[in-house]
C-alpha cells in the first residue's frame, strides 16, 4: 500500500476545506459502544489520495465545520458498515450524516457469492489493494497517535471512492441498485434505532426479541 497523504486537524475541519460531492468517512473510538466508548478520530477523503483526520480530546466536540458537512445533502457520505459510524458521529457530534452509501451493505447485495465483505477483503478482491489491519484495536485516545495509527486510519477512508465504483457496477449488472438504495435511506433510522435502545432487536421479525442479560 502506497505511503498517504495524512492531515491531522485538532476538533475540526478548516472552514474552506471541500471534498466535493462525495466523501469517504470512518471514525475511530475507544470501542465498539457509543455509550461508552468515546469517539477519537473522524477520517475524511474526497478519493483523490489525500486523507483528513479529526483527532478529538475528551469532551471537545463542537467541530461546527465538520458538522456542517456531515449535514450536507448535497455531499453523500460514503461509509464501510456505515451503521456503526452513524451512531457514534450522531452521539458525539449530535447530527446524523445523510444521504449515505456503505461498502458493506453495497458488497452484502452484489457480492452473494462470499460470506467476505469486510473492508480488507473488498479491497483486496476489488482494487487489489493489501490493507494492514494491526491498528485496528489500538488506544485510539491517545493524545499523540502514531505514524502507523494514521496510516492504517486513512486506509479506512482512501478507497472507499473506488470500491463503490466498482460496487455500483456490479449491483447494476444484477439489479439489485434500487434495494441497495432503499438501505442506504434507512441506515440514518437504522443508526436512531440504535442510538434509541433498539440495537440488539430484530424490529422486522414477526416475533421481537428483547435484549438478555
């Protein structure tokens, strides 16, 4: 994987940064619980190589800048399992990025003939890209991040443009765009769902189940 061009911003964007009309976004936490686990890092990338990371302190989450893009709806936000993403930017930065694509659901619909659609794997399979995946559980609430740490983070973000391409043509090729888009609509609900105690149930099953425990 070729060296990225890494910008790391403190609490926000620059006012005249722009991405066009569609950027790759990933975020990075201290775990998998937005109730808990507090959100570190917003990766951007318009595609063009280039890689934006936010970096935030503790509590320090005004970001107008950002915010502002996420709400955007002129600027669609390309994701890898988008769902995970949405609910922590709209806990911390209290706005729920629209309209939205994700990689995962895309590659769910096109790719049925494997069971792989981690980010990994569709880069390998669809760009030929090697991603390094060693960061992935590192203390992203460091105040000091690594070289390694911001590289494996704009990994996240520099390819997402690519594979949808690759993605759109594939779902276009089976008829399965419309179904496609249908789910990126309600991902933004899918992620309230979640962020309002129904992260754990089925709400389309005929029989509900509760969270245990």
């Amino acid at each position: 994987m070729p060296h990225p061009d890494i910008t790391l911003h403190q609490g926000d964007i620059p006012a005249d940064l722009t991405f066009g009309d569609a950027v790759a976004v990933d975020t990075e936490s201290l775990g998998l619980s937005w109730a808990r686990d507090r959100l570190c890092l917003v990766q951007l990338s318009a595609g063009d190589g280039k890689a934006h990371l936010v970096q935030f302190m503790p509590g320090e989450y005004a970001a107008p800048n950002l915010k502002k893009l996420m709400a955007d709806p002129k600027v669609l936000k390309l994701f890898h399992f988008a769902r995970a993403d949405l609910g922590m930017i709209a806990h911390y930065l209290g706005v729920m990025p629209k309209p939205v694509y994700c990689t995962k659901i895309a590659s769910v619909l096109a790719r049925t003939f494997t069971d792989k659609h981690g980010l990994k794997e569709l880069a390998r399979d669809l760009i030929s890209v090697e991603l390094v995946k060693e960061q992935q559980t590192s203390d992203w609430g460091a105040p000091n991040l690594t070289p390694e740490q911001l590289t494996y983070a704009a990994s996240d973000v520099l390819y997402l443009h690519r594979l949808k391409a690759k993605l759109d043509a594939m779902l276009t090729r089976e008829n399965r765009m419309h179904l496609a888009q249908a789910a990126f609509d309600f991902l933004p609900s899918r992620a309230a769902l979640d962020l309002a105690g129904w992260e754990n149930v089925d709400i389309f099953a005929h029989r509900p189940l509760a969270r245990q425990g």
